[in-house]
C-alpha cells in the first residue's frame, strides 16, 4: 500500500472486483467436471485478492482523513454493509428468478466499475513514507495479538452461520424458503443500526473501547448458547426467541468489532509506531486478514459440528471462540490496569509530598 498508494489500490481493487463478478456470470457456460471446479477457484481467489485490495485501502484511507473520529466514520460505513446484507439476497433473488443466472452478477459488476471512475475523481491522493515497522512486530505485541483474536472469533461466530442458519430454520419452524430470509434481518439490521452509535461512543469515551470489547465478546458467547438453545438448557426453541437472540448478537458483534480497529492503533502508537499511512495499511491488513481468516474457518468448522452434532451443539460450540477472546482480553486489560496502578504508586509513593513540604518549611 505505501508503495503504489491506497488510492490506486482501492481503485484498482474494485476494478478487478468487478471484472472478476461479471466472470461469475458466464461460469454456467463452462462445461461441468474438473474445468468448471477449478474455474470457480481461481475466480473466487482473484475475487478474494480485489475484495482484500479494496478493503485494505479504504480502511487506511478513512483513518488517514478522520484520525480523530475513526470509530465513528467505520461504525457509520456498517450502516451500508448491514444494507448490503439485507438487500442483496432478495435482490440477487428476484434478478435471478426473472432473468436467469447470469443477470444478477452482470448488473452488480457493472455497478462496482461504474464506481471505479467516480473514485477516481472523488478520492484524495496520500502520500506515504515507508515504515521501518513490520507486520510481525505489531502481530507479537501481545495486546495485539489478544485483539487479532477478538477479530477472529467474530468472524467465526458469524461465518458459522452462513451454512448452517438456514438450514435449521427450514427443518425447525418449517418457514417457506422465501420468509428464511427475512429472519436474517434482525441480526443484520441490529448490527447496522447500533454500529453508528458504538463508534460514537468509542470516540467520545476512549476508555470504554476495552469494556465495549469485553462485554461484547461474553454477550456474544451467551446468545450463541441460546441460539439453538444448547440441550443442556432443555429449553424449546421459539421463532421469537430465535429472531430476538440474533438481534442481541448483532448487537454484541458491533460492541466488539467496532472499537477494535482504533485500540490497535493506540496499542501501536503506546510501542512506538511511527504515525503514517503504512502504519494504516499495516493494522487495516492485519484486521482483514483475521476477519477473513475467521471467515474460512468458522463456515469450515461450523458445518462439520453441524453435521455430526446438530445446530444446538454446533452453535454452543462457536460461541466459545468469543468466550474465549472475552475473557483473555478482560484478564490482560485487568491485569495491565494492576501493572499500571502499582508502577505509578512506587514512582510516587504516598508521604513524598507531606515529607517535601516539611523538609522546605524546616529549612526556610
């Protein structure tokens, strides 16, 4: 990114983005067998790359152009990802049942590079000095490392649901396919609404970045065990309780997801990081990269304990990663305020002032 500049990555990432969409089109024209297969690969890597280009960039760049507010600015822009999650499945649906396959990937590519050229002139340039700091350097901070696990465990919780969520609907309320999609709304509007007002709260209040991270990885540990609910609860599961526990984990993601970004960036500055564009593009890559790391893994893991143990379980189950985070951060953040409290004691031990103020008066 310091190299050929955020803009011309963003730029060029949405460019392939969509290019590589309207190949998703003409993919039913390749004949089926092992061609087909690793077609869809290679599509969906270079997709992958774009995506990450674009990703990567506009994050540096929103932290480039509002340093003072970037929880507030990335809390606003989920608004627009919980509304591409709301419209793009009833949208996809209704393209694809009235024109057939190819249209809606076609269309929404075409949109993505008419946005290339409005990018192009809307878009400040940042020039950018190479830092001597590393990817490896920020990753083993231990702060950081605890955050990486933060961002993962997210991504998991949430990417578990993608294969899986459906599927127990259909077979638990017996919901027409077309209603399923309205039940993911509550969890995609919930973390859309909520996410603006996290990240105006984490601005406003630096402080609470920690217990906003805290609270919202053991929420999301708890509504994940109340989701199926796990069998040990030996409670019925309900559509409303159902539909109410995925807006308290929308909720929770944006309590967790929200104030992670700007706390790596403080816990970089507090080991000397130098200040910059590279150091964006450095915190901005490693978050997408254990956002997409936990995106891999949790539909992996997830499907295969939904397969052998059942919804209930596998849910219980994904849910532990944010327990897991939860509490490691709350000890770490409990033990550094400990450090803290103790270090600034023994450089200003109680006494010192009222035997100063003695020693001057006797002298005097």
């Amino acid at each position: 990114l310091t190299h050929i500049g955020a803009k011309f990555m963003f730029v060029a990432g949405m460019f392939v983005s969509g290019c590589v969409t309207i190949l998703f089109g003409m993919l039913d024209k390749v004949p089926s067998g092992p061609m087909f297969i690793g077609l869809c690969f290679l599509v969906r890597a270079m997709d992958a790359i774009g995506f990450a280009a674009a990703m990567t960039a506009s994050f540096s760049i929103l932290a480039k152009a509002f340093p003072n507010n970037i929880a507030t600015v990335l809390g606003s822009l989920e608004i627009f990802t919980g509304l591409g999650l709301v419209l793009g499945p009833p949208l996809g649906g209704f393209l694809y049942q009235s024109f057939g396959y190819e249209v809606p990937f076609i269309t929404l590519g075409c949109i993505v590079l008419v946005l290339v050229p409005v990018n192009m002139c809307i878009l400040p340039k940042y020039d950018s000095i190479p830092s001597k700091d590393s990817f490896w350097k920020l990753i083993l901070l231990p702060k950081v490392f605890l955050l990486c696990l933060t961002i993962f465990s997210l991504s998991v919780c949430l990417g578990f649901l993608d294969p899986t969520m459906s599927l127990f609907i259909l077979k638990k309320f017996k919901l027409p396919a077309g209603y399923v999609g309205l039940v993911f709304l509550g969890l995609a509007l919930s973390y859309s609404l909520s996410s603006p007002l996290l990240g105006l709260l984490s601005d406003k209040m630096p402080y609470l970045r920690k217990w906003l991270l805290v609270a919202g990885g053991l929420m999301t540990a708890l509504c994940f065990f109340l989701l199926g609910p796990a069998p040990v609860l030996h409670i019925e599961s309900q559509l409303w309780m159902f539909v109410l526990v995925l807006v308290l984990i929308g909720f929770s993601l944006g309590m967790s997801a929200i104030p992670v970004f700007p706390e790596i960036l403080h816990c970089a500055y507090e080991n000397g990081f130098e200040e910059g564009l590279s150091l964006l593009g450095l915190v901005s890559g490693l978050f997408n990269a254990m956002w997409s790391l936990g995106a891999f893994a949790g539909p992996t893991l997830g499907g295969f304990l939904n397969e052998k143990l059942g919804f209930e379980w596998a849910s219980a189950i994904q849910g532990g990663w944010a327990l897991l985070s939860g509490l490691a951060t709350g000890i770490f953040y409990i033990v550094e305020a400990t450090r803290r409290s103790s270090s600034s004691s023994l450089q200003d031990p109680p006494g010192n002032n009222e035997e100063r103020t003695h020693l001057m008066g006797s002298e005097t």
